[in-house]
C-alpha cells in the first residue's frame, strides 16, 4: 500500500515537473521571439530581395541563355547599377523636392486647419480633436507603426547584406531548413518551401508591377493638373504600393494638403485622381496577384499589418501580407490539402 502511495506521489512530482518543464520552454520561445522578431523580419526582407534578383535572374538565362550563376551575377549588377543611375539623374531633384515637401507640409496643415474653420463642421472637428487629445494618440500611434528596428539605414545595410547572402547560395539554407526536418517530413517540406517561394515570387511581381503602375500614373496626372514636387509625390504614391490598405491613404496626405495651397478645386480633382489610380490598379494588378497567389481575405490583412505594426513598426506593417502569405500556404499545405486528401480517400 505504502509502495502504490509512492508511486503515485513519484508519478504525480514528475507531472508537475514536466509541466513546469514546458511551461518555462513556451515561456523562453515567447520572449525569444519577441527580442528576434526584428532581425526576423529583417531576414524575411532579404529573402525577399534573393528572389528578386534570382527571379531577374531567371529572365536573362532565359532571353541571353546564360548560365545560372552568371545570369544571378548580372542581375545583381544590373540592378545597382540601374539604382545608382536612378539617383545620379534625379537624386539631386528628388533630394530638393523632398526638403521642399517636409518645409512646406507643416505651414499646408496649418493652412488646412485655417481653411476647415471656414465651416461649422470643421471647426468642430478641430475642436474635438484639440480637447479629446485623440491627435497625440494619433501621433504616438504612427510613430509607433513606421518606426524601424535600428533606423532605416542600419535596417537596409542588414537587409542587403543578407539579401546578397541568400542570392548567392540559397540551396544552402534551404537544405539547412529541411535537415532539421524528421525524415517522413522531408518530402513535405520540400514541397512547402517550393510553394511558399512560388507565391512569394508572384507577390513580388504584382507589387513591382503595381509599383510602376501607380508611379507613372499619378506622375502624369499630377502633371496635367499642374501640381508641384510631382517626382518626390509619384514615388511617394509607387512606393506606397508595397502597403495595401493605409499605403493609398499615405501617399494621398502630402499630395491633398499641397493641392489645398493651391485652392479646393485642386484638391478635389487630386483625391478624384488618386482615387481612379487605385481603381484601376484594384482592377488591373490586384487579379495578377491573386491569380497567382493564395487569396487573403481583406480584413486579415488589415488585422496583421495593424498588429505587426505596433509591435515591431515600419518593417511590421510593410512585411504584414507575405508574412499571411507565407502562414496562409502553410496552412493549405499542412492542413486544407491533407484534409481534402483524406476526405476522398
């Protein structure tokens, strides 16, 4: 009898222990998590740049028949040298017009105040936010969202860097990735990793796309109104792109408040512009991506990229929809595709 009792208590120390055990564990990985989800991100960033390069890559073996490791040298070249032209024609340009922008926004808003104040109803909306105090939170929010992890040029050099890694031997971490994986889950993995780059590969190209898209439209049609800083707006507006949801709202503030130094007028037709722009580019763009791409319902996009934004910042919000992406095929993979498998079997 006393030998059972023993047993039992021996059996139950050890439960406890094991629970302890996990506990802690899950307690390690949360807090692991949370100080390396930047340099996550980061890495997810160049990721995302290898398969652009090896995705340029893929063109020149196929139009020039190169090789795959010189069409991958190219394409990196290619691509920098295309940048460093971009900036050595119109960085001095883009330079003054953004100096000329961000002198320019504060006097506009105040300009925009002055101008609602005309009207009952902005007066009172003027009013309610000096009194709430909801425009400090507002304020404190967004900087909360487009903060980065450590300052944009810290976070680009890594970005590059780890991009130029990953586009020099990305079978290397690939196979590190699937050697971690147990040996009936090998096959699996494989053919998870080659559909999460699939669709990552067809985000990308819908967003390049989207990018040229809305960047040559809105420069045209900020031209044939007249409007100034029509570089420093058409990139803010391209740029954007890489957003949905806020970016379109984003790119739209500096382009309205400038129109409102001109007069009302102007500012109409610069929303109605910007606003045809989107509608196009949801008609044009949006069905390349997601012919290609496993469909994301709106509201998760939305509800991830609020989420990563405050927790992590800029690179949050920017990163939220392939980070669904990558969750989204995973889950299709895992779980949808062997549910379907077994209900036929």
């Amino acid at each position: 009898m006393q030998s059972e009792k023993a047993n039992d208590d021996s059996t139950f120390t050890k439960k406890v222990w094991i629970t302890v055990g996990i506990v802690s564990l899950s307690v390690i990985i949360l807090l692991l998590f949370k100080t390396l989800i930047s340099v996550l991100l980061l890495s997810l960033a160049g990721i995302l740049m290898a398969i652009y390069f090896h995705g340029c890559a893929s063109l020149l073996e196929k139009w020039l028949h190169l090789p795959s490791k010189i069409a991958i040298f190219i394409s990196v070249l290619l691509n920098f040298i295309i940048l460093g032209l971009f900036f050595w024609f119109v960085g001095a340009r883009l330079q003054q017009q953004v100096s000329e922008l961000a002198d320019t926004l504060p006097a506009t808003i105040e300009n925009a105040k002055v101008w609602l104040t005309k009207y009952p109803a902005g007066q009172k909306a003027i009013d309610y936010l000096n009194t709430s105090g909801d425009s400090g939170k507002a304020l404190a929010t967004a900087k909360t969202f487009f903060s980065s992890s450590f300052g944009i040029l810290s976070d680009t050099y890594i970005i590059l860097l780890l991009g130029l890694f990953f586009t020099a031997s990305p079978t290397l971490y690939k196979k590190g990735i699937i050697d971690l994986l147990p040996t009936n889950a090998k096959k699996e993995g494989t053919k998870l990793l080659h559909d999460i780059h699939k669709v990552l590969k067809a985000w990308i190209k819908g967003m390049i796309f989207g990018f040229l898209l809305i960047g040559i439209l809105t420069g045209i049609g900020l031209w044939i109104i007249g409007m100034p800083l029509i570089l420093t707006l058409a990139l803010i507006a391209g740029l954007m792109n890489f957003i949905p949801n806020f970016g379109p709202i984003i790119a739209l503030i500096p382009a309205l408040l400038l129109a409102f130094t001109q007069d009302l007028t102007t500012a109409i037709i610069v929303f109605c512009l910007y606003t045809g722009i989107q509608i196009f580019q949801s008609a044009v763009t949006d069905p390349l991506i997601q012919k290609k791409m496993t469909n994301l319902p709106p509201v998760l996009v939305i509800f991830g990229q609020v989420a990563m934004g405050m927790m992590v910042g800029f690179w949050g919000v920017l990163l939220a929809t392939p980070i669904l992406v990558i969750l989204s095929t995973t889950v299709k993979n895992l779980y949808i595709d062997r549910q379907a498998k077994n209900i036929k079997e």
